[in-house]
C-alpha cells in the first residue's frame, strides 16, 4: 500500500448507495472462507466490522459524566455545565466547551470564562458513614472530611451496557473504560448476510472453499444514512461516485454494522437519554479513531478502502498506544510526527530503534493493520479504596476507625455488582496501606477465610484487625494516607464438593466392601481394563469442531437455524475419522503433520539413546565380565544379571541397557 498524496483528503457524507452488479453471475473477490471466519469473530476475515461506542461527555480517568448529572438535575441541553471535584473539574458538556471551559482548570477559572455555567460537586461519602450523598449546593464539602464517590457513574455505564448486550447478545463487547465500549459485530452480521442474501447461503461449489462468492446481487441498496461515511475520494464528483458504487461484500457488512451501531445508540437514548458517538470501522484502532471523528452524538465508518487516507489525517501521535514515551521516541528519532511522511520509513529502520516485536507492531499500526481481538473482560480481580489526607490524622487509631468503616462501604457495593455477596465469587486477601511521608508505607495482610458469607460485617472485623497490627507501630503516627483493598477475586466453580463428600462410611462402607468381595470373580479381563492412550495426547490434542462464540450456536436466529445448517457442512477426516467444519481440512491436515513430525522425532530421540556407545573397556578387561572374572559371573550376567543366589548385581547390565558417557 503506498503512501497518500500530500493532496489526499477526507470527506464524509450521508448518502444511499446502490450496488449495480455487472450482471448476475459475477463474482466477488471474497470467497467462502472469509464468510467462514466472519461467523467466528475472525480477526482476519476482510468482513469484520468493530464499533466504538462512547458516551458524550465522560472522563475516562474517573469515570464522572456531565451528562448523567444533567439527567439527575433535569438540566437543558443548551445550559453549561460541569462537574467538579474539589476544586478541579473533571467532566465539561459541549456548551461549557464552546466557552472555551476544559477539564483540569479550576472552578473560579471556569466561573471567569462563562459566567453562567452551572458547577455541579460529585457525590461524596463523609467520615463514619456507610452512604454517600450530594451535597445541597449550598457549599462545597470539605476534602478533610469527604471522600469522593464514583458510584452513580459506575450505575449508569451498567445500565449502558446492558442495553448493549440486549440489543446485540451475539456481540463481543469489550468495556475499554467506563464510557468507552468495543463491540465486535461480526456474528450479527453474518447472520444479517445469510437472512437478507440466500445467495450466499449454499454450500460452496464442490465443498472448494476456496471459491469465490457470488457478487452483490443487482439493486443491493446501502443505507448510510445518519452516518458520516469516510471515502477515499477522487479528484471530481464524478470519481467519488464511481468508488462509492464499486462495493463489494466487505461494503454490504460494513453498513449492516453502521444499521446496528446506529440501532445501539438510539436504543440507550430512548431508554437512558443520553447521546453517544461512534466509529464504525473494520478493528479496533480505526473504529478508536472514528469514535472521535464527528462529536456529539454521531457517528464515522471507515470503510476499508478509506483508512489510509484517513489515518493521514492524524499525526501518529494521535493513535492508541503511540502517544506516550514511544511515540515521543520515535518522533525524536525520525524527527516527524506526520503519519505519511513515516510510511516511507522501513522495517529494517524501526528495527534499528526498536524491538522486534515493537518495530512490527509500528509498521502495522500506522498502516491501518491491527489484529487484536475484542476480549470480553473477566470480573474485577482486585478493589481499592483509598483516601489521602492533607493535614494528616493525628494520633488516634479512632480517627482513622472512621475511614475504615467508609473504605468497607465503598468496597461492598461494589463487591455486591461484582456477584461476591451472593457468594458466586469470592475474594482471598485484605490488604492495609498506613502511609506516613518520614517512614513511607507501612502494609498489613490477611487471607479472607474460604468458608463463610462475605459480608461488611466480616470484611470490617478483618479490617479492624488489620489496622490495629499497622497503628500500633513505632513511626507510622501522623497518618497522610491510608487505603484498604480486597484482591484475589475469583470465580467460584458451582458443585465443588470436599473430599469427604466422596467417602463413604459406617454401614455404607460395610456393604460396599461386601459387595467388592462377592463380585471379585466376576471383575473384567485384565485386557478389557487397560485404556489405550495416543501418545500425541502428551503433546498435542486432535482438534474438536467448537462453536467459538462459547454458546454452542444458540446466538442464531431460529430463523436461521436450516440455512445455517446448509452454509456449516461437515467432513470426515479419513485419517482419524473425526467430523470437522467444511473448510477447516487444511487446517487438520496440517495438525496431522504436525503430530507425524512429533512422533518422527521422538523416533529419532529413541534411537539415539538405544545406539550410545558404552565407555570404552579398560585393557585386560573382557566386556560383561566382573573384577572377580570366572566364568560364573558371565554367566549370571546372561541370566538377567543375577548373581549366584539369583540377586540382581547392581554393577550389571540386563539385556537392552547401555551405560551412557557423562
């Protein structure tokens, strides 16, 4: 792919484009397989569609929106806002933007700029209590005697994405932050395909899945509407239309995932009311870029013919993962932030700055090229809360009491979201950090017991504990920062018994044993009982046909339940038998050579050790003859290497065994 034109630009538009296929029988440049890997999730099938959807006016680093409390308040859309805590603000609304109000200035600067902005404190837990509140706006609470509280914004991105995983169930959502979500479309849209176009439901001709599709059929309307589609555009209009009729079925998927971004999205305005941006683009990195593209309350599709052109438009700064220390080293180094001007830059020449692995991974990047996958995130491993104190506490463990009891309060409502109280998850150890800034950071721990209901109660008597070890202390009074944190949450596996669950006893056992007895003659050849083990089961294990998506193909539709039948034939390996997807031959195949090159060498390994040659004989000695010579100790030797009374000389070899030279 070569670089962009200095001229290259980027338009959007919102339009409907409508395919005209050459004539019925042609054919795409797409074949089978690609439908094959879209239905999978895929990272290398060319019709994966990844959107980006996040939340107007959120902050990531903590998680405070404008627009949840513009929605608590009742406040209009038009009206400045935004939302402070302490004296730093940490989420601004668009209109206070257009005043020119950005996060991180304080509220008396805010107040200058736009005098009729409305500052709004977040919620706060006070010292000694179990709940958090607002403030009556009246004042602002006091630092020394507040913590902040991120719960109502934690609520709300929850309800968020559930409606995410309502709308689309067969989505892979990834939650990138609080206000930010990935969403791998990949599965929806094969099905979209297969229910809105039977001619790509049929099984490939002569099961080669290798062929190519059929092309879009004639009439195929794209709807774009409501999208700001990114175009690689030409240099007059009558070019642009030509590329935007040239589509393919990488096009037809990537407006059927911009149909359901958009469905996304007014789906959380209808029942939440907020507004959303999006990208919509073929991985992650693009569809990052494309969420910010057009704000608020829009979204950008990147469609493939479009990212370099696109990713022009950006210094490659601006890219996930190359804004800090590395990019900064790579833009030193060659001296340019401009991404075209670095796609002349070579392999070999970012291999000189950098790792290998890293060098590859820029040269990629800034190509458009990301193959990382949407992973649903596992459950939170570790909480944390923690408060820093100004004036420091004095010399009271009750002070400090206090806070403990917020610290628990915290950390239980969201060990509660988290399935821990209900008991389907569970947390090992309580950790306490007492912070003094002449000694530093005194840590205190102990394992939460396995057994038992987690409860504040519980976590509150560890906690005391804890505190009670680290206050008495020479050196940690006055206190500057204190913290609790539970960690090592993990699921909590259904139907796990003790072993005396397994066990028997008393009049049981007698019977049991009887029974043992009475059928001893009746046990089962000794041929019968032995279990043949593949000794390619200690490395490698054939390869089982498995539904990816974890859920054994229920996310289909009913609906496509016969078509999906037709499009997923089977074949049968004639080498072991086992049913694999049509398509995946090549890769069995492969797993049989693999295993054939696995037991060559173990072959190979074997024989080596069979021929190694024994040290050679010290002269005068005759090979498997004793010091005490004497024709019996050969012969025993030949016996199996017995002695005389029929024991096993240790200094003999039996028949098969080499000594090895060390």
């Amino acid at each position: 792919m070569s670089p962009p034109t200095a001229t290259a630009t980027v338009t959007t538009a919102t339009a409907t484009t409508v395919v005209e296929a050459e004539d019925a029988q042609g054919r795409s440049k797409f074949n089978y397989r690609h439908l094959q890997q879209l239905a999978r999730y895929s990272v290398d099938s060319p019709f994966r569609v990844v959107a980006l959807v996040d939340l107007d006016a959120f902050y990531v680093r903590y998680g405070c929106k404008a627009q949840c409390e513009m929605k608590r308040l009742g406040v209009s859309p038009e009206q400045p806002l935004a939302v402070q805590q302490w004296q730093n603000l940490i989420a601004v609304n668009y209109p206070s933007r257009e005043k020119g109000v950005s996060r991180h200035i304080t509220s008396a600067e805010a107040r200058k700029l736009c005098p009729d902005i409305q500052l709004v404190h977040v919620a706060t837990w006070k010292a000694g209590k179990t709940t958090w509140s607002y403030g009556d706006g009246s004042s602002e609470p006091d630092m020394a005697t507040s913590k902040a509280c991120l719960d109502p914004y934690r609520a709300e991105s929850k309800k968020i994405l559930s409606i995410f995983q309502s709308v689309c169930p067969n989505a892979r959502t990834e939650r990138a932050s609080i206000d930010e979500s990935f969403l791998d479309l990949s599965r929806d849209i094969h099905d979209q395909l297969l229910l809105r176009y039977p001619v790509l439901r049929g099984a490939p001709p002569d099961g080669d899945y290798a062929a190519l599709l059929p092309a879009p059929p004639k009439g195929v309307v794209l709807n774009w509407s409501e999208s700001h589609l990114v175009t690689n555009v030409g240099e007059d209009e009558e070019t642009r239309e030509m590329l935007m009729e040239e589509v393919d079925w990488d096009d037809v998927a990537m407006a059927i995932g911009a149909e359901i971004t958009r469905g996304l999205r007014d789906e959380v305005f209808t029942q939440l009311g907020y507004t959303c941006s999006a990208g919509v683009a073929g991985n992650k990195m693009i569809a990052k870029l494309g969420a910010g593209f057009k704000k608020p309350n829009q979204q950008s599709v990147v469609r493939p013919s479009a990212v370099e052109p696109f990713l022009a438009t950006f210094k490659f700064t601006k890219i996930r993962n190359l804004g800090g220390k590395l990019g900064t080293q790579i833009a030193e180094h060659f001296k340019t932030e401009s991404l075209t001007e670095l796609l002349s830059v070579s392999l070999a020449s970012f291999q000189s700055l950098l790792s290998d692995d890293t060098a590859t991974w820029v040269y990629n990047t800034i190509r458009g090229h990301d193959r990382s996958a949407v992973e649903p995130k596992s459950g939170i491993k570790s909480m944390l809360s923690a408060k820093s104190f100004r004036d420091p506490l004095p010399s009271s463990i009750a002070a400090a009491q206090l806070w403990i009891k917020v610290f628990i309060a915290d950390i239980c409502s969201r060990l509660e979201d988290e399935g821990v109280m209900d008991g389907r998850r569970r947390p090992k150890t309580m950790t306490i950090s007492f912070t003094n800034k002449h000694s530093g950071s005194r840590n205190k721990q102990v394992s939460i017991p396995p057994a038992g209901k987690i409860g504040a109660e519980m976590l509150a008597r560890l906690a005391e504990g804890l505190l009670r070890q680290v206050a008495g202390e020479p050196g940690v009074w006055p206190c500057t920062g204190l913290s609790l944190q539970v960690a090592g949450i993990q699921d909590r596996e259904e139907g796990n018994r003790g072993i005396g669950a397994f066990l028997i006893k008393g009049d049981k056992a007698r019977e049991a044993n009887k029974r043992l007895g009475e059928g001893a003659a009746e046990r089962l050849p000794t041929e019968e009982k032995r279990r043949k083990v593949d000794i390619a089961g200690r490395f490698f294990a054939a390869p089982a046909p498995v539904h990816e998506d974890g859920g054994g193909g229920g996310g289909h539709a009913q609906a496509l339940e016969a078509t999906a039948a037709d499009a997923q034939p089977t074949f049968r390996c004639p080498d072991c038998g086992a049913e694999i997807p049509a398509g995946d031959e090549d890769e069995h195949k492969d797993w049989h050579f693999a295993r054939s090159l696995m037991l060559e060498d173990r072959a190979a390994t074997a024989r080596e050790r069979v021929t190694q040659v024994a040290p050679p004989v010290p002269k005068g000695k005759a090979s498997g003859s004793s010091s005490s010579g004497g024709a019996g100790a050969g012969a025993g030797a030949g016996a199996g290497g017995k002695g005389k009374r029929g024991r096993k000389d240790p200094k003999k070899l039996e028949k098969g065994q080499r000594k090895l030279a060390f």
